[in-house]
C-alpha cells in the first residue's frame, strides 16, 4: 500500500503497529522478587509480599512483549539472584536477541556465575568504603560484593557499579572512586531521592544530602572525572509528565505492568496474567504518569 508521497514502508510499518498495538523498541525491567537478603537503610523492597511468576509464565512475559519489539530486558529486585530459574529467563531472552541486564547487590555473585553467562551487562550497587558500605547494607557484605565483582569481571562479564548517594556517603567521593579504578569498573552515582524501590518518603528524606551537598558532589565528580577516574552521574531532565511508559515498563513479581520501577508502588496496574502483557502494557498507557523524573536538585526548597 502506498500514501501520497509515496512512503510504503513507514505507512505499512505505523498501520501494522496501530493493529497489534505495539511500539518500537520497548525496554521492560522485570521486578522479579521482591525477597533479598539485604536490608538496606534506604530500601524496603523486601516488606513487600506477593506471588512471583512462574518459570512458564515469565517466558510468555518474554515472548509477548518480543511481539511488540522488546529490545531489552533488565531483571531487577529485591535480589534476582534469589530466583532460581534467573538463568534459565536470561539465556532464553538473550537467545531472542534481547539485550540483557541484572541489577544485583553482589552478594551472591560467586555462587551464581554459571547463571549469568551471556549476561550483557551487570549492574552491582555499593554503599561506599567498607564501614560506610556496612553500616548502610548488610555486615560483613562488603568483600562479598568485591569478590563478587571481581569473579564477574574475570569471566567477561560487563560489570557496573552503582551508588546511592546519602549523608552516610557523599563524604566519600574520592575512596569510592579509587575502588572502581582498582575494580576496572565504572562507578554510577545516583541521589537517593530518585532511588527506585524507598517507598517510606520520610525515611528517604532523613537519609537524603541536602541540595548544597549534591551541588559539591558534582563538583568533586566532575573534578575526579576530568582526573582520568572512571566515574559517572545518573542525570534527568525534569519533566511534568514523564513520556517513558510510550516505550517502557516495569512488570512487578505478580505480573502488574507499570510505567516504570519508580511507581510500581503507587497504585493497582493492569495485570498481564489475567488480561495479557500486550493489553496490559496498553492499559497501562492510558494512565497518567507524573513519576520522578528529576535527579539532582538544582536549589534549595523553601
């Protein structure tokens, strides 16, 4: 079929999309368990109860959202590496053709290598030197997770490294730097505000730096970065309403499709067991999202 200006392929290709409702690419994170053997101060994944996919289900997860052109695929938590069928759904999405990522605490990196295989990329949070790290986490988890890093980077794996930022570690900018170079990794910073699983917001503000002390931490990151340390900044626009859930989502242990892993707590979302993942996700579009978008604070609230 061709339209006026003769453009066949990008009409036959918007009419086949508007028919199977589907868009191009889609990136989905799997909440795969809540359960995880950390009990972090800024994070309370782990109060949350429900029923998890099964094997056979998670896979028809895969292939439906493959049907709408899923190109990647990221399985977060809680920690994933509690399910024991995390390789069997990460060797079947990467058999597709499906970018892979895990976002993982690293705990339990060494016993779960086999698992990871193929894995295109590894993302392992930090809290910081090891006493902040410990205070922050899980005793006596901070060797663990270097073990786990260094196991990982030594059987190929793409490992990153993520850090909330909070009172407890913003002083420790320049040590956690010296870490990822001695790691071979890049470190990742992110304000705690913008954490995806905090949902006691009081909490979250207790532990949170001020505006003043994002604004310094910039600072010396920009400074270590333009040294030659392998550091980076998780930075957002602010937007008033957030246009992710057009090609993302974020599906809960219980099959829920929400726009995206920050507010997959805030309410009731359509379900793609009952309904189907394709409907789901369209359901899901039709529900005004106003998540938070906005990384670092730019000034001081009132």
């Amino acid at each position: 079929m061709k339209d006026g200006s003769g453009q066949t392929g990008a009409f036959s290709r918007s009419y086949a999309s508007m028919a199977i409702k589907r868009r191009y690419p889609l990136s989905v994170t799997m909440i795969s368990t809540y359960r995880c053997n950390f009990m972090c101060a800024y994070c309370d994944i782990w109060r949350l109860k429900e029923d998890e996919l099964s094997t056979s289900q998670a896979l028809g997860m895969i292939d439906e959202f493959l049907s709408m052109g899923m190109r990647m695929l990221r399985f977060d938590g809680g920690e994933p590496l509690l399910r024991g069928d995390i390789g069997e759904l990460i060797s079947y999405a990467k058999a597709k053709g499906v970018f892979t990522a895990l976002a993982t605490n690293g705990s339990l990196i060494e016993k779960n290598l086999r698992k990871l295989s193929g894995l295109d990329r590894l993302v392992v949070s930090l809290g910081g030197p090891a006493d902040v790290h410990e205070r922050q986490r899980m005793e006596g988890s901070y060797w663990q997770v270097l073990a786990g890093i260094r196991s990982a980077r030594g059987a190929g794996l793409d490992v990153k490294v993520n850090v909330v930022l909070t009172k407890g570690n913003i002083a420790y900018l320049p040590e956690m730097a010296q870490d990822a170079a001695r790691l071979g990794v890049t470190m990742t910073f992110e304000p705690l505000h913008a954490f995806a699983h905090a949902s006691n917001r009081h909490n979250i503000k207790a532990l949170s730096p001020g505006p003043a002390e994002y604004r310094e931490a910039m600072g010396v990151l920009e400074l270590l970065r333009k040294r030659g340390a392998p550091v980076a900044v998780n930075r957002a626009v602010e937007k008033k309403e957030c246009s992710c859930r057009e090609s993302s989502c974020a599906v809960t242990p219980a099959g829920d499709v929400a726009p995206c892993e920050h507010l997959f707590y805030e309410r009731k979302w359509p379900n793609g067991l009952s309904m189907g993942f394709i409907e789901a996700f369209n359901a899901m579009r039709g529900i005004a999202c106003h998540g938070p978008c906005t990384v670092f604070p730019e000034k001081d609230s009132a």
